[in-house]
C-alpha cells in the first residue's frame, strides 16, 4: 500500500516538474487527476477518504470568485479599464507606472491570472495602436500581476490556500502584506523602467499588426454599466464582510456568486463557461494524492531525520528558501500543498504567501499568469521568449523577495 503511494506521488510531482507525462496526452491537470484516480481504484484511498482529503472551503472561495470575475468579463469591465489605461495621454514610463498600480490593484482582489487573460490582449493591442513596443507593458502586466496578487488572501489559488487552510485573519494578513507588496510594485516599475529606458517606440516590424489589432477591438465584450457595477458591488461587500465580520469567507462569498447567477441578460452557461474548472480539478486530485502520502508517515519521519541533521525546515529562514526553490520547480499550488504542514511559526502563512506568489515571477513556467501573457503576445505577433522574460523577471523576482525577506526578519526580530 505504502509503495503505491509513493509510486504514484512520485509520479504525480514528476508531471507538476515537467508539465505533464511523456509519451501520453497528459498535462499538469490530467497528472494530479489520474494520480487520485489510481490510488481510490487500486482502493490504497477509500472514497469516504479521497472526499475528506479535498479542502472544500478552498474549492468554493476559488469557484465563487470565478464567477465574480466572470461577470465582470463578460460585462466588459476589464476591457474597459485596459483601453482607458492605454489610451492615458501620459509618458512611456509614467503609463507603466499606472498599469503596474492599476493591475496590481485587480489582481489583490479578482486573481492574477483572471485580470492576466482579461488584460493581455487589450493592452498589446493598444500598444501597437499607440506605436510603443507592447513587450515591457506585457512583462509589467505579468509581474505586477503576481506581486499585486499577494496583496490580499484571495489574490490568487495558492494563497486562498494557505489563508483557508491556517485560518488566517483577512486584515491581519492584509496589514502584514501592504508594505512589501508596494514597496514590490515599485521595485516592478523601476527596473523594467531601467532595462527599456529609451527603447519605448514600437518595432517597425509590429507596426504591420496595427490594422488587424483595430478590427480585432470590434470582438471586445462590449461595456455594460450595470452588469459592472453588480460585480463591483458584490466584491466591494464581500471584502467589507472578509474584513468586520466572523463569518466564513467561502460562504460569503458563494452567496455572492450565487446572487450574481440570478441575472437576466447573463446566461449562467456564459458565466460557468468562463470557470476555471481545470484548476479545480487540479486542486482535488493533489489534495488526494498529498493526504495519502502525508498518511503513510514517510513525511514526518523525512522531517524528524532532517531535524536531528541540524535541517530543520519549520524555521522561517528555511522555509522561506525552500518555497521559492520548489515553486520553481513543481510550480506554486503543488509547492504550497506539500509545505502546508511546515507551517507552524505565526508567520508562517504570511511568509508561504509572500514567498510563493513573488518566486512566480522568476521565469515564464513560474506562474499561470507569465503563460497567459506570453500566449497572447505570440497572438499579437509579439514574440516574448524565456531569454527576454527572464532579463526581467530574474531581477523581478531577486528584488521583490529581498523584499519581503527584509520585511519578516524585521518582524521576526
């Protein structure tokens, strides 16, 4: 029993490393589904067990802020926020200022990789139609997207998580997070200003892209006033009541989509359409996979052995490394599900959160949110390779976590 377990945990983390299995149709979602799918088969995990694995106030926060941010896609708010932006009659370096406050602003509170697939497409377009190289404002998007993220405990699916899973106060989290998140988006804004100083205006070769991106604006989801202002106002009533009041946020904020669904002119197929429901999956396949090795003990002795070596892993200087090294690796959600347990410091939640989101701007792998922008650039024409987005986010990512890393030895100290 324990063998198979290990088997297929090692299999499972195998496909989180290279983003899915060789030889087979397979991606990170299918891997982790599979995994749990083996193990309640082989029967190693009961099905009254896989159900208690899976951490459902998780799963429902994630599923309702889907369908928050999808009514705002579909009511044409990201769009409209994206093409105001662009068209601000401000400088190169001052308009990437405001891109990187406005989406790191979003992202705290409708995820990352929400405002990423909503923004990314517009904003290139814009640039193109404005003449200036989308690349640093795409790169921009990406990072501050990711810093912007950690801002709050339901920015984006790992930190719903780790504030789910610890229990973690939204304000208390909140008032820990404020400094090193800003003092992030600034350190964003600055180095991708230094890197393309002088080097705004477009390629001659992008240009070409211009007349397609102007028809292309026809497509946009047309802006609805009301339909925005519903999901506005939800959000802004869900973070009032994830800020004063006891109740649990997953049930706040599943009554909030459950209102948003009742709508007149919004399809629910629309909305549930635009539901992220591979992420979901994903979660429930590793919660069954995890729960089963955390089960046979092999975790806890690993532990206690790198203990008595002099290694241990609880203590925030360690754990803080160790999370930047195996979100690079397994990506973020995996990495956080197996540290989980690691955290037993006060601090260690907000040291997984920050930690985790911030090692996502490293390289293009590092985060859903890199992927979608690099995706729709190679739509536009714009071609963003590991090599380019690296000569940002490796500084990114170093600086931003020096950071947060100065923030918590301050606060530990």
């Amino acid at each position: 029993m324990t063998t198979t377990i290990v088997i297929v945990f090692a299999f499972v983390y195998l496909g989180m490393i290279l983003g899915g299995l060789p030889f087979v149709q397979l991606d990170r979602t299918g891997v982790a589904l599979l995994g749990a799918i083996v193990l309640v088969a082989l029967g190693d995990v009961s099905l009254e067990e896989a159900g208690r694995s899976v951490h459902a106030p998780t799963l429902i926060l994630l599923f309702a802020f889907m369908v928050l941010s999808a009514q705002l896609r579909l009511g044409g708010f990201y769009t409209f926020v994206t093409y105001r932006l662009a068209t601000l009659p401000l400088r190169p370096p001052l308009l990437l200022g405001a891109l990187v406050l406005v989406v790191g602003a979003l992202s705290a509170v409708f995820s990352n990789d929400i405002i990423c697939l909503a923004v990314a497409p517009v904003l290139a377009d814009g640039c193109l139609k404005r003449r200036l190289d989308p690349v640093p404002y795409l790169l921009a998007l990406a990072c501050a997207a990711n810093v912007g993220s950690a801002l709050t405990l339901i920015g984006n699916p790992q930190i719903m998580l780790i504030g789910e899973s610890l229990h973690m106060s939204f304000g208390g989290y909140l008032r820990e997070a404020m400094l090193p998140v800003l003092l992030g988006l600034g350190a964003t804004w600055a180095l991708i200003v230094v890197q393309f100083r002088g080097r705004w205006d477009c390629p001659a070769e992008l240009l070409a892209a211009r007349a397609e991106g102007e028809r292309r604006e026809e497509g946009y989801a047309h802006f609805d006033p009301w339909q925005t202002a519903k999901g506005l106002i939800v959000a802004a009533i869900l973070l009032v009541v994830f800020l004063t009041a006891p109740w649990p946020r997953e049930l706040a904020a599943l009554g909030g989509a459950g209102l948003l669904l009742l709508s007149r002119k919004l399809h629910s197929r629309h909305m549930l359409g635009l539901v992220d429901w591979e992420l979901l999956v994903l979660f429930v396949g590793l919660f069954v996979v995890n729960r089963a090795l955390q089960e046979t003990g092999l975790p806890a002795e690993a532990l206690k052995t790198l203990a008595e070596a002099g290694i241990d892993l609880e203590r925030p200087a360690l754990l803080f490394v160790t999370t930047f090294v195996l979100c690079n690796i397994v990506s973020n959600v995996p990495a956080v599900m197996l540290l989980l347990p690691l955290a037993t410091h006060p601090m260690a939640g907000t040291l997984l959160a920050l930690a985790s989101t911030l090692a996502g701007n490293l390289f293009i792998v590092g985060s859903i949110a890199n992927i979608i922008v690099v995706d729709a650039a190679g739509r536009r024409g714009v071609r963003i390779d590991w090599r380019r987005h690296a000569r940002v986010g490796v500084p990114v990512t170093f600086a931003t976590l020096a950071i947060a890393g100065a923030y918590l030895w301050l606060r530990l100290t």
